[in-house]
C-alpha cells in the first residue's frame, strides 16, 4: 500500500478535499482515499478510482446494417457478458485511433468511415474514467490480433436489430454498449 499525504487542500466545486492518499495502484488504476468538506460543510470520506486510460467502444455497421457484439467472461463481474467491441486507449493517443486499433485487434475490421458519437463518464460518482463511442462504417476484414485476457473472445456477427432486441431482453448491460446501440439506433431510424 501506498501512503501519499502530498496533496494540498483543494476546492473542487462546491467539495473541499483535505487530503488524499494513494491507497493501491497498478498498470490500468490508482485509488485513492480522500477526507473532504461535502458541499453541506459536513466532513466526510470518498474512494475515488482514477483510469490511467481511457474506454473506447465501436458500432461496426456494414452496408445491410448488420453489427459484431463480442462476448467473454467478465473477471470483476464472475459473468458472460455480450458487449459491442472495446477497449482502453492511452490517455496521451486520440480516442479516433484507440478506436481503430481496439477494433482492428478485436474482429479483424479496419479501415472505413468513422465517426464518433459521444463522450462519456462511465461512473462518475467514484472515478473519473471517460469513454468515447464511434460508429464505423465501410470496414474492411483482416486478422484479429487478441491479447492475454481476450482468449476466451467469441465476435459473433447479427442484425443490428437483433442487438437491440438482445439490450432490450436484458442481455446486454455494458454501459458503453447500451448507450452507443441505442445512440445508433436513432442514427439508423433517422435514415
């Protein structure tokens, strides 16, 4: 465990953080014990995990509004879960090109047309992690390129409207999944 006491008191909005310690970190996140001042002027205490990269998921859509979800056992979780492709990205690389590689690694897809929908916070109550969710269009095939965690990946290519009806049945509960299927959802309903 780590024991940093190094930061100042420090006004965050309405909050006033009196000290923070590093209480565990590795490779992808910090933690970190805070006291603070709440906006009622109650001292208090918050747990605040900090990402050294950031979320990035990607839509394929190709030409018959087909899509890839990919479902692997999630470690945190101890379940299956069916999600769109994604990854993290370094904090210092362009969401655009995380998002590339990630899919590239993912299903084998690269190239075509990009377009990113949305930023997003993916639990702003206890980290600061942001996430960036594109659409890709016009993909190419190619080899997938898998990590270590990524062998148990299953890319499994369906109707686009059969991936809504997955969300819609409870069988997708990503956050980053549901919010960028429903956000092209109206892209595809708007024509």
């Amino acid at each position: 465990m780590t024991n940093n006491k190094n930061k100042q008191a420090k006004k965050i909005g309405p909050w006033t953080r009196k000290t923070s310690t590093e209480v565990y970190s590795n490779p992808w996140m910090t933690l970190h014990h805070e006291e603070v001042i709440t906006p009622s002027g109650t001292e208090g205490i918050y747990g605040k995990v900090h990402f050294k990269s950031r979320a990035i998921g990607i839509i394929p859509l190709d030409e018959h509004n087909n899509t890839i979800l990919v479902g692997q056992y999630r470690y945190a979780l101890d379940e299956y879960s069916w999600e769109i492709p994604m990854g993290g990205g370094p904090l210092d690389e362009a969401p655009l090109l995380s998002a590339q590689r990630e899919l590239k690694e993912e299903t084998g897809l690269h190239g075509g047309d990009w377009q990113q929908l949305f930023k997003l916070h993916t639990s702003n109550s206890v980290t600061d992690e942001e996430g960036y969710v594109f659409l890709a269009r016009s993909l190419q095939s190619g080899e997938q390129d898998l990590g270590d965690t990524e062998g148990d990946l299953v890319v499994k290519q369906l109707p686009f409207s059969e991936a809504i009806a997955m969300l819609e049945r409870g069988e997708i509960t990503d956050v980053i999944s549901i919010a960028g299927l429903l956000a092209v959802e109206k892209i595809i309903k708007q024509g």
